[in-house]
C-alpha cells in the first residue's frame, strides 16, 4: 500500500474538517484553558519550594502532567473519530477518565521524566555558554545542546503515536503501548518528520497572529497525525493486535 505524503495527508485532513472548524477551535480553546489552569496550580499551591515544598511541588507537577495527558487523550479520540466519520462531543475530552488512565498515568510520568531531565540539561548547557570568555569554550557545550535536541527528537517520533494506540486498545499496558509506537514508527520517523516540518509556515503565521491561530492550526495538525496513525494502521499485519477485555 502506497504511503502518502504530508501533502496527501494534509489535503485529506482539511475535507475532514470541511464545516467543523468551529468545533474544532471550540474544542482547542477549552484545552487551552485546562492547560493553563493546570499549569499554573503548582506555582499557586506551593508558591515557596524551598524544604518539604520543594517536594509537594513536584509531586503536584507530577499529578498535573499525569491530567494532562489523560485529557490529550480524550483529545487524540476526537481526532479519532473525526477522522473515522463518528460523531464526536465536547465530553469526549475527558473519555479516558472513564477508561484505564493509569496507563496514561504512567506513560506521563515517563514524559514527565524526560521533560524535566531535558530541561536541566538545557539549562546547563545554556549557562556554560552564557559564562564561556570564548567561542572555543563555548563549542562543546553547543554540540551537547544539538546531541540533545536530536535524542529529544527520535524519542518523541518513537513515541509519537502511544496516546493513538492507547484510544484503540486502551486495555493494554504503557510499555505495551511504547513498543507498540516504537516498532510502528521504525520506518516512517522521516515521514512524521516531513509532516511536522510542512506545518513550520503556519507556525510562523500563529506567531503573527499572538496565538489565535493555534485554534485552527492545532486541529490540522492532530488530524493530519490522526491520518497518520490510520494509514499505519492499515499496514499492519492482521491478526497481531490484542483482544480487548
């Protein structure tokens, strides 16, 4: 079967979403504001993180980020649905909640994982550089930022489609689900890539736009990797998925 290209999965996904922008973008703006809710709880709850607050902030970070990836969950279903011609609602934002969210659970502790590890190399690297009385100093800290960047990338190309998996088979387990994204993706991470890169001048143009934008490019994008996901799908051999219970 003929893989298409960024293009072809583009074209499709604006037929789909042909008369129901307004959802989408309703949809969005509503995940929007649970982000920034969630995002700013923390910082509210424990504005001292100094002792035993340092602790509760990281455990609330850790619990916040755990419901936020159960609600982009819910989220990646609507994209599901849309993309399969079923009838999606508002309420199936928060589907997984009445499924098994300990598996997102567990997968977001993994991002979670990563995230802040990333963050604190970053960091580092990031202050070498500030405080480097010359470029020669500088060098091997900007090749560890450009190593990390590339590591951060293939995972999250390897991962990319666990929360799509999880909406289909939400019985299995979260390295199921991991391996079962990593094995999907083994060959077609230059394509994920090509179809993120397609969306770099709409990105600019959701910059231009303070950020309204992102209502209407976010749900192209999900929807273009929803038909990702379902064109991969089909090229797998029958008879290896799992029974559900």
């Amino acid at each position: 079967m003929k893989k298409p290209r960024a293009r072809d999965l583009k074209y499709q996904a604006r037929i789909l979403m042909a008369g129901k922008y307004g959802s989408l973008a309703g949809i969005t703006f509503i995940m929007m504001l649970l982000t920034m809710g969630l995002d700013g709880l923390p910082a509210y709850a424990f504005p001292t993180t100094d002792g035993f607050g340092s602790v509760l902030y990281l455990v609330s970070s850790i619990l916040i980020n755990m419901i936020y990836y159960i609600l982009l969950a819910g989220l990646m279903q609507i994209y599901l649905h849309l993309c399969r011609g079923e009838l999606f609602r508002y309420g199936d934002l928060f589907s997984a909640f009445r499924g098994h969210p300990e598996q997102i659970a567990i997968y977001s502790v993994l991002q979670f994982a990563i995230q802040t590890g990333a963050e604190y190399l970053f960091g580092y690297a990031f202050s070498q550089i500030r405080t480097a009385p010359r470029i020669v100093q500088m060098l091997p800290y900007l090749l560890i930022l450009l190593a990390l960047a590339a590591v951060l990338l293939w995972i999250h190309l390897c991962l990319a489609l666990v929360l799509f998996l999880y909406c289909d088979a939400p019985w299995k387990s979260a390295p199921e689900l991991i391996r079962d994204s990593y094995q999907m993706m083994r060959s077609n991470r230059k394509r994920m890539l090509c179809l993120y890169a397609s969306f770099l001048g709409v990105a600019v143009l959701v910059l231009l736009s303070f950020g309204i934008g992102a209502l209407f490019v976010e749900p192209y994008l999900y929807v273009s990797l929803a038909l990702f996901y379902l064109n991969l799908l089909e090229q797998q051999p029958q008879g290896n998925e799992d029974d559900g219970e």
